[in-house]
C-alpha cells in the first residue's frame, strides 16, 4: 500500500488528507523482478561470506525511541469525521455564504470548521481565520473538531494546497517566511501536545503533524531536525515517516547534494540514517549507476564511507563496520568492529571476517553470539530476519563439518529456505535419517476430503512447511520402494491413491508366482501411472526434477564457490541420492519407459501388446531422449511384428491389447 493510499483510508475528509509532497515515495525499495527463489546451497561462499542488504523501513522504524504518548500507526484507522448530510451540504456549496446557510442547526464547532474547510478547498485567504474561530470556542464545544482544525490550521499556514499564478498546485509549496514558519510549527506542537495530554487522535493527526513539522524544517534547509521529527513519526509505525526519511537519505547521497551531506553529517541521527541507506539500498543505487558489477557504487560510496567515519565519534560502530565490510574495506571494518558494542550485527561480522580469514571455529563461536543477540532486536517485519538468515549461515558451517542432521534442523526452523530445505532432506540425510527428522518434528495434517486438482495452485499456495516435508518424504520413500511406509506421509487423498494403485500393480508385478500376462499388465499399468502422475507422487522436489520446474540448477553440482565448503562425504551422499541412470528432468518419465519394457519382457514378441507397450514407452521420452527412444525403435523392428502403426513408433501408439494373449 502506498503513502498517499494509506493516508486516504486514515483521513477520508478532503481537507485533512495531507498532499503528499516530493518528500514522500513509494515504500516499495525491493528490487524489481520475476519472484527468484533464495536458494543459500548454490553458493555457499557468497552466502558465508557476504552481508545481506538490511531492511530499510525496519532500520529507519528503530532511529529513535517510540512515544508512549502518542499513538501507534494502524492502517486503514476508521475516520472520526461524521458522515451528517448537512455537512456534505455545506461541503458541496458553491460559496461560503451559501454554505453558511446550509449549517443552520449543527453544532457551531462543526459548522465553523466545515465553513473553514471549504475556504481551504477554495483557496480562500480568510481559512486561517476562519479555522481560528473554531479554536476560539469554548474548549467544551469543539470536542473532535479541536485537534481537526489545529492540523488544517497549520497546513494552511504553510500554504498546503495553494496554487501559483496559473491556478495549479505548487509543488514543492510556496516558500514560507521564518514567521509563518514558526507559527506553523507552534500549532503543530500544539496539536501533539494536547494528544499527549490525553485527547484522542483516532485519524492520528498527531503522527502527520510530526511529518509535517519535519516538511518545514526540511524546506529551511534544517535536515538533522527534519529527520529527527521524521523519525519520531517512523517509530511510531507510521509509513509516511519511513518514506519520508527514505527520500531525505536518498537526497544526501546523491552527488550534487555533497553540501548538505557535509553541513549535516555530524548529527548522529544523520550518520545512522546515510548508514542505513546505504546498507539497506545499495541495489538500488547499482541500478542508479547502471553499475552490475558494483564497482561503481563502491567508488561512489567511498567518500561518504570517510565522512562517516570522520563524524562517527560513538562506539555504537556496528553499522558503520557493516558498511565498510559491504563496501570491501575489510581492514576497516575489523579495526571498527573492535570498538564496537557486542551487538547481534557485530557478533555477524565478526564471524564474516573470522570466515573470510579461514578461522571456522571462532566464526562457530560468534555465530553462536549473534543468534543470542538478535532476539532482542529482530522485527517480524524484517523481509529476511537476522536470526533467520544466521540460523541458515550456521546450518552452511553444520554441514560442512558433517553434522547433517543439525543443519536440518536450523535450515527447518528458519521455515524461509525451504529448496535448501528440500535439498539437504533429498540429498544429504538418507531416508531413515529424514523419516526420523520428519517424525519428530512434524505432525501428519487433518486428511483432505477432496481431492488435488490438476492446475489448482491452491493446495501448494495453502502447503505449510510441515506437509511439503511430509510429502517430499513420501515420494522419496515411493522411489525406493518403500510402499507401505510412503502412505502415511501423503495428505492429498488422490495423492495417496495413486501412490497405492502403483504399489498395487508393482506388487502383482513382481510376483513371479502370478502369470506373464498378467504380470506384463500390471507393469505396464504402473508404467502409464508413474508417467501420469509420478510428479505427485514419486517427483524430486529439487534436482533433477524442481517440481516441474525445469529453471534451477543443481545445489551440489561441482562448483569453484561451493568447493570450499562441501565435504567429500556430502558430495557423495549428494551424488547416491539421485537416479542410477537417466538423471533426467522429469525422471519419472524413464523410469515409466523402464517398466514399460519389463512389461515387454514377460510378452511374446509377436504380439500387438509386445509391440503396442513399447511403441508407449518409446513416446514417453523419445521427445527429451532420441536415443532411449531409437532403442526401443530397434528392438521393435528387431524382435516384433510389423504393424500399420509402426511408421509412427513413439508418436502415435495404440492401446496394448492384453486380452488377446494366452496364459
């Protein structure tokens, strides 16, 4: 939701809708682009080695202590104003006098201010006048309308809504005189200040009068104190201060604001605030500078990294070390990060660096520190939670000394990284130790009455991380033939009944006390399910399959940034855990091609079914695979009957006809 739109929901009456002025922006600071997916295995050195960018609009929401005077920011606050149709009445009068008129009989506070809202509207020069008429009333008679017309009061003091000579908006406003000024903050604080001494707020008018005396201060080239009152806003929860402050730190980085930069970078809520910009939106700035390396935007942050570093007298050097360590000054970030408060962030660095110079065990340890630290200090809000992203480090550095079971564990808990989740549950365990796993820390979910359909992307979307587990379980235990154990792990009940019909016919198939025939028909009938249906019920979730998704990358493929970190042990449970042969996309496809020539194994080689099972299994992969396909051409031509169907072997195949061979 933007700004502008939550500001709409929080104070629908037209004049109190504060016009949104070049200080407000979008909150949206994630990277435009296609939803990747966060995949911390495929490399592991970058992971390991690298800060992530932090969260900007949490950041900017902790800059200063929040008020408990004043009230927190909810969206979509009902509004206070009463929806009375002689109000509107006046609203819609073409004058002051005609709308005057139109009151007669409402309480002289709301009639006064309606009165004093259409003269705004209308750009009328007596509006403060006429809003001071409501603020001279007896405190008894305004009621609501004391804070109302406090709050239009000011920003008709600073000309909100005025417009220039050719009658359209001025933006920004019109330049105020140091008295207007003045006087404009002096209602503001007034507004604040009867807030909180205990009057109510429901439109929060205390929160946007903080906004707008930061708008004044900002407009008089005062930018520590504007992002002071704008901070108070942001830590009260109030999006219109985060995106305000995002604006201020934007402006001071930019190359031709370097004076203001300098003549404000000495106020400390001003260094916190460059900090934050720059570790939260250093994506951004690449895209500015058109600068995909990134070398640019570390020449470009270099020089404000030395003023930082020259103004920063404080010892709180956690962020600022993080900064020099994103930018590359390694050196600088150790010598900052010495000095610097035993924060969650500073324990994170210190285990970067402790990594970077190949100390393992002291990064252990100081990873162990910061997953203690951040509690305190992380936010649900948080995109990427500190202590999530830590817990996903520390399960890299688990791995890499072969306790696979404890990198389960706190990939698991993260519950964000679930196809790293899934590769290590695939990959590295092994079934029993998965089962185990799955065992102790899932519970088998209520049972589905209906069954999945085909393109309804409601059951995964709805998919907690327990039942995909369970269900990546289930498929990993079909495709070792584990049957029985498969069943209790799959909650879609058409899931389930496929995993059990092809059971079935495997089980019919395998017994050689049953006839060919019908053992040919069962394997061939379990070769059509597992082609059906095998992404359901016998798919990998990641390599080599992706749920069907055939644009991501193997995390244990031999890699220069993964060498480092990948045991031998792990990369050889890795390479176990695929498929013996055909380690294709959608493999189930040549595994159903495999039965489907057992199936032609027990048939008499003469016989349409013979060569109706093989034309089957040729389609099933002859697209993906020409030479697996040209196989089964050969052996039909080699062993079978001719048939009218056979010049479209592999395309075009007809039913098998098992009823027509004897036992």
């Amino acid at each position: 939701m933007s700004a502008l739109k939550a500001l709409r929901q929080r104070n629908p009456h037209p004049l109190i809708i504060l016009s949104l002025s070049t200080l407000l922006f979008s909150l949206a600071v994630d990277a435009c682009g296609p939803d990747f997916p966060n995949r911390l295995l495929m490399n592991r050195t970058a992971t390991l080695l690298a800060l992530p960018e932090g969260n900007y609009a949490w950041e900017a929401s902790r800059l200063t202590p929040k008020d408990p005077q004043l009230p927190t920011w909810k969206a979509a606050a009902p509004a206070s104003f009463p929806p009375i149709a002689q109000i509107q009445a006046m609203r819609a009068a073409p004058n002051i006098d005609a709308a005057w008129k139109a009151g007669a009989g409402l309480p002289m506070a709301a009639r006064l201010y309606t009165k004093a809202a259409l003269a705004f509207s209308l750009h009328d020069p007596q509006a403060a006048d006429y809003f001071r008429q409501v603020l001279a009333l007896p405190k008894s008679e305004q009621a609501e309308w004391h804070l109302k017309a406090l709050y239009s009061l000011g920003r008709t003091l600073i000309g909100d809504g005025a417009k220039d000579p050719n009658n359209r908006e001025t933006t920004p406003p019109i330049p105020l005189s140091k008295a207007e000024s003045e006087q404009a903050i002096k209602v503001f604080q007034q507004l604040i200040d009867a807030v909180k001494n205990g009057a109510a707020d429901p439109d929060l008018l205390s929160l946007s009068s903080l906004g707008q005396q930061a708008r004044i201060y900002f407009r008089q080239k005062n930018i520590p104190l504007a992002a002071q009152h704008y901070a108070r806003q942001a830590a009260q929860g109030d999006p219109e201060g985060i995106a305000s402050l995002t604006f201020i730190s934007g402006y001071l980085i930019k190359a031709e604001n370097n004076e203001p930069l300098r003549s404000s970078i000495k106020d400390p809520l001003v260094q916190q605030l460059i900090t934050i910009e720059l570790l939260s939106r250093s994506g951004n700035l690449d895209w500015q500078l058109n600068d995909e390396s990134g070398e640019k935007t570390k020449q470009f942050i270099d020089p404000i990294l030395s003023l930082l570093s020259q103004a920063n007298k404080q010892q709180d050097n956690d962020k600022l070390a993080a900064l020099a360590y994103r930018s590359g000054k390694y050196t600088m970030a150790e010598a900052l990060i010495k000095n610097s408060r035993d924060s969650g962030l500073a324990w994170w660095l210190r285990a970067k660096i402790a990594l970077r110079q190949g100390g393992i065990p002291a990064a252990t340890a100081a990873y162990a520190k910061a997953a203690a630290q951040f509690p305190s200090e992380s936010s649900p809000s948080y995109t990427d939670a500190p202590t999530t992203r830590i817990a996903a480090e520390q399960a890299l550095l688990a791995l890499h000394r072969d306790d696979y079971l404890q990198a389960m564990d706190l990939l698991y808990r993260s519950g964000r990284y679930w196809m790293d989740v899934a590769d290590v549950a695939e990959r590295v365990l092994t079934a029993d130790e998965l089962k185990s796993f799955v065992d102790q820390h899932t519970q088998a979910a209520a049972p589905l009455l209906r069954p999945v359909i085909e393109g309804n992307d409601s059951y995964l979307q709805r998919q907690t991380p327990s039942v995909k587990l369970r269900e990546l379980l289930a498929r990993r235990l079909m495709r070792l033939g584990r049957y029985s154990e498969a069943q209790s792990y799959f909650e879609a009940p058409n899931y389930r009944e496929w995993a059990q019909q092809f059971a079935q016919q495997r089980q019919i198939a395998d017994d050689p006390k049953v006839d060919k025939p019908k053992r040919a028909q069962a394997y061939f009938r379990a070769a059509t399910l597992l082609r059906a249906q095998g992404m359901e019920f016998s798919s990998y979730e990641m390599t080599p399959d992706y749920g069907g998704t055939s644009l991501l990358e193997d995390a244990f493929k031999p890699m220069e940034q993964n060498t480092r970190w990948i045991s031998k042990l792990e990369a050889s449970r890795a390479q176990q855990s695929l498929p013996e042969s055909d380690q294709h996309f959608l493999h189930y496809r040549w595994k159903a091609s495999a039965l489907a020539v057992l199936a032609a194994d027990l048939l008499p080689p003469k016989s349409q079914a013979y060569a109706a099972v093989l034309c089957k299994g040729a389609s099933w992969v002859i697209q993906k695979d020409s030479k697996a396909g040209s196989q089964l051409y050969l052996r039909y031509i080699k062993t079978g009957k001719q048939f009218d169907w056979a010049p479209k072997f592999g395309y075009q195949c007809p039913d098998p006809d098992f009823t027509a061979l004897k036992s």
